[in-house]
C-alpha cells in the first residue's frame, strides 16, 4: 500500500494541493484564497518542500508581483467592484504564484529536462488557466492579455528549464 512517504503519492499530493487551492482562490476568493494558500503553503514547507524551497515561494510570489501586477496595471485584467486589490490585482491572483511555485520541483520536475516542451507548455496551459480562471472568477480579460500570458509563461518554463534541467545534469555527473 502506498503512504504520503511513496514518490509517486507525494507527486499526486502535491498536484491535488496546487489544484485545491487554485480553485480556492479562484471561486473562493481573496479571503478563502489566502486561508487555503497559508495552509496548503505551510504543509508543503513543513512535509515536501526540499531545503531553501522557501526561497523559490517568496521568489515566485514576488514574480507574480510584477508579471499579473504590471498586466493589470496596463489594462489587461478588469476585476469586479470592491475587489481588494494588492499592486492592483485582487490577493487570490497573487497568491496562484506561490501555489505554482510548490509544483515546480516536485510534479513538474520531469518537465524541466526538455525545454522546449516546457516553453510549449507554459505558453499553453498559462494561458489556458487565467482563461478559464477569469471565466469562474467573473473577471474580464483584455483581448491582448492571453497572448501576453502564453509569451510569459514560455519564457518562464523555459528559464526554469534552463537553470534547473542543467542543475539536475550537473548532479547526475557529479554522482
């Protein structure tokens, strides 16, 4: 029988957390967001994340800072009345950042060996998730942003894939 302590159960945990708490934040909003965010962020710090992974949260919470928060300064997102806002974009996008951050050397490690399939599919599955996103969360997008999210997220897998596809090279020769 497998247990929490099984690669496969972790990578399933993990992939379950980060989908639980995008749908947290995106019906449940800023609010339910951030209860399940602190959550979920907390128990994978405390049981999956490797030493330091703190560091790739905070960095991709700062990432998202800049990326969705200069996209919704520039007209890209149009959130409802009364939505709090933080760098003008409501918490519960904010918080999508760190919660991608948990997948990134655990269920999406595989990915980072073959860079152009992570280029493919961030410049896909990004866009496709603020899409359908906005679509259960009532925000309106500006017909220029998915393009500017799929270039964004290309980019981003693909940096991802640079630096972590070689560091895992560099430690397969080392052994």
């Amino acid at each position: 029988m497998a247990t929490l302590s099984d690669g496969p159960v972790k990578l399933l945990v993990n992939l379950a957390a980060f989908q639980a708490g995008w749908f947290a934040c995106v019906l449940g909003g800023s609010r339910v967001g951030l209860l399940v965010a602190a959550l979920i962020l907390t128990l994978h710090l405390a049981w999956l994340a490797r030493p330091g992974e703190w560091r790739w949260l905070a960095g991709f919470a700062a990432l998202g800072l800049v990326v969705d928060g200069g996209l919704t300064l520039a007209g890209g997102f149009t959130f409802a009345e009364g939505t709090p806002l933080l760098g003008g974009m409501p918490t519960w996008l904010w918080l999508l950042w760190p919660l991608f951050a948990t997948l990134i050397h655990h269920s999406l490690a595989w990915l980072w060996h073959y860079p152009w399939l992570a280029a493919l599919g961030g410049a896909t599955s990004g866009p496709l998730s603020y899409y359908a996103g906005a679509r259960l969360a009532g925000v309106e997008l500006a017909p220029w942003l998915l393009p500017a999210e799929a270039m964004a997220w290309a980019l981003i897998c693909l940096a991802l894939s640079r630096h972590l596809g070689k560091t895992a090279a560099l430690a397969r020769r080392v052994r």
